[in-house]
C-alpha cells in the first residue's frame, strides 16, 4: 500500500463507518475512476465530519462562555443586590420581579399588620389634602441612600399602625399605596387626606448637607406633583400648591400641611426649618417645568435672513485669506528671497508640523 493508500485506508475507517469494508473493497478492486470517485467521496465525507465537529466544539465553547458570563451577571446581581437592597440583604425576598406585583409596596409586600385600606373609612373619599411628614429614621447619607427602603420595610414589618403614601428618600421614591386607599398616617384626617413622607428626621434639617437637602425636596416635590396630577385625573380635584393650616386639612380642604400643624400635641414633623417655600416651589416647577433656555447666537435662533447673512460674512472671509500670502521662516532657495506661501498651504504645513513639534516638547 502506499502512502495515500494508507491514509485513504484510515480515513474510510474513520468516515464511513459501518459501510467501511465495502468501500475499500471497491477503492481496490475498481479501476482508476472508481478510485478516483472514491476519494471525492471520502474527501467530501471527511471535509462534512470535520466541519460538523468543529461546529460542535464552538458551539460547546460558545455555551461554556454564555455560561460563565450567566455566572458573572448573577454573581453581579448578587453583590449588587446585597449592597444595595436592604429587602435583598435580610435574605428573605426573592430577586426576581414578582409579574403580579402592584407596583404599590404595602400591596406587594406581606404586611404583620395591615396598613391599608382599599375603601377609606366613614364613605370618605380623597379631598386633596396632602399631608407631609418626615419618617424619623436616621437619614442614610452614606452611598445609595437606603432611608425610604428601610422605613418602607419597617411599615410591613411593624406591629401597630403606620404607612403612608408616598416614601421617597434622597434617591428614590416609593409608592405604598394608591391615593384612593386610606393608610394610617395622620390621625386627624386619615379618611380623607394622602401622606408623604421623607426619610430624615424633623429636627435635623440644618445639619444636613445642602445638597442632600435639595435630593430629599426634589423627590417629594416630584411624588407630590404626580399626586397633584393623578387628584385632577382620577377625582377631578385641583389642589392649589400652597400651605394650607391644619385647621383646613382638618376640615377636608385641599393644600399642604404638616403633620405636626394637624396635630400639634403630639407631633411636629416636617419640622419648624422644614423650607415649605422652596418645597412648593419645587412641586410648582415638577408641574410647569420652563423649557430650557437657547444659547444666545446659536444659528437656529437666528431668522433665515440672518442665516444668509452670517453665511456670506463666511465667504468673504474664506476669499480674502484665501488670496493672502504668507511669508514662511526659511528662505526660498530658488529666490533667495523669504518663502511664500498661500495662507491655505500655510495653514496646512503649520498643522502638518503639530505633531513634531509636540513631540519635540514633549506634549
Ligand atoms: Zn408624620
């Protein structure tokens, strides 16, 4: 046998398999031709078992990849989950998104005491009054800020009444309940009135840095502009941006309180420095916010007659440089005389020799 004789030999016994032996017999009792189509074949069926083995092999490289990158995300998630979500960190959540949730954390969350009701008390029904409050909670300055998860945590796992229906901290915002549902906020006009609350602490409004102050405003302005929204679109209400007493939301009218103002005995919260001005003036803003302003002599602002003629001073500028000669620093060896160049080439061996020079000084 030669050479080729062996390998073709090899090669049936690899490719063709079970029909192997009577390939061989043909490849060696056949004339030149049927040699010759028996090696087209053995090749083909060689090339194909090759092809469909390396495709095997990337495709299993390929699934170990998506694999390992599964393994990252969820090892990511994880971490992240961990850092970040105190409902993650207790372990007792699961990650995924729940497709029956409500988007309202007191209705996704299993409560040890139920701090809603779906029909508010006495046939009452939301009037507008909206009643601020600050959660008590030591404010979390410290990375993502955790105050509103926590205390929305603390609201289903307490073992006495108290929600409210917006929580928002310097980061985030929740929705516990929707404003039709009564939550147990403000004794004093809790059938009627809808509570928001921030995660800090009454008396500590000063001694919170201002920029944390302005996070906190700006997402309860934020949840009390969707609330204004949502009061006209789903009762028809309109709630007039002001600081209402605590005598009218006592007395079913629409506005802004304080807790405190509707039961000074007992509570004091938002706080005597919470800034009620700039809060309403923030909620004012989130409803009407003022289109940002143009930049002066940008060419959208400027008429299409101003247009054309911005464009010709363009022109002749280009066409007076373009005629202009300059002198260039060495000397015309033809000449003798000081090159000249065109500005146009001028300019373009000045920015050919950027790089040189650069390097040159080390920039
Ligand atoms: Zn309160």
């Amino acid at each position: 046998m030669t050479t080729t004789e062996a390998l073709l030999t090899a090669l049936a016994t690899i490719a063709v398999g079970g029909s192997g032996l009577t390939a061989l017999l043909n490849y060696f009792a056949g004339g030149r031709k049927v040699r010759r189509e028996t090696e087209n074949q053995l090749w083909e069926r060689l090339v194909t078992e090759r092809t469909r083995a390396e495709n095997e092999r990337d495709q299993a490289e390929a699934d170990r990849d998506d694999e390992r990158a599964y393994t990252r995300v969820l090892e990511r998630a994880s971490r992240c989950a961990a850092s970040t979500s105190p409902t993650a960190r207790s372990g007792r959540e699961p990650l995924e998104v729940d497709p029956m949730a409500t988007g309202f954390y007191l209705l996704d969350h299993p409560n040890r005491v139920q701090q809603y009701g779906k029909v508010r008390r006495g046939g009452n029904k939301p009037t507008g009054t909206i009643i601020i409050h600050t959660a008590e909670n030591v404010a979390d300055q410290i990375g993502a800020d955790l105050g509103a998860e926590s205390v929305a945590r603390y609201c289903t796992t307490r073992g006495d009444y108290g929600a409210y229906h917006r929580l928002v901290d310097a980061d985030s915002i929740i929705k516990m309940a929707p404003l039709g549902y009564e939550t147990w906020h403000c004794t004093k006009t809790n059938p009627w009135s809808v509570g928001i609350s921030m995660a800090v602490e009454a008396g500590d409004w000063t001694k919170y840095p201002a920029d944390y102050v302005t996070k906190v405003l700006r997402n309860a302005a934020r949840a009390a502009a969707d609330a204004v929204r949502d009061f006209k679109t789903e009762f028809g209400i309109d709630v007039p941006i002001a600081h209402i007493s605590g005598d009218a939301a006592r007395a079913k009218k629409p506005g802004f309180t304080g807790h405190g103002e509707t039961d000074p005995g007992r509570r004091t919260d938002p706080g005597a420095n919470f800034p009620w001005t700039r809060f309403l003036a923030m909620v004012r803003e989130e409803l009407d916010p003022t289109p940002p302003k143009k930049e002066d002599g940008f060419m959208s602002d400027l008429t299409d007659k101003e247009q054309h003629e911005l464009l010709d001073k363009v022109r002749d500028l280009h066409d007076q440089f373009h005629g202009l000669q300059v002198e260039m620093p060495w000397t015309d060896k033809k000449t003798g005389k000081a090159a000249k160049y065109t500005f146009r080439s001028a300019l373009k061996w000045a920015v050919a020799q950027l790089p040189k020079i650069a390097q040159k000084l080390g920039v």
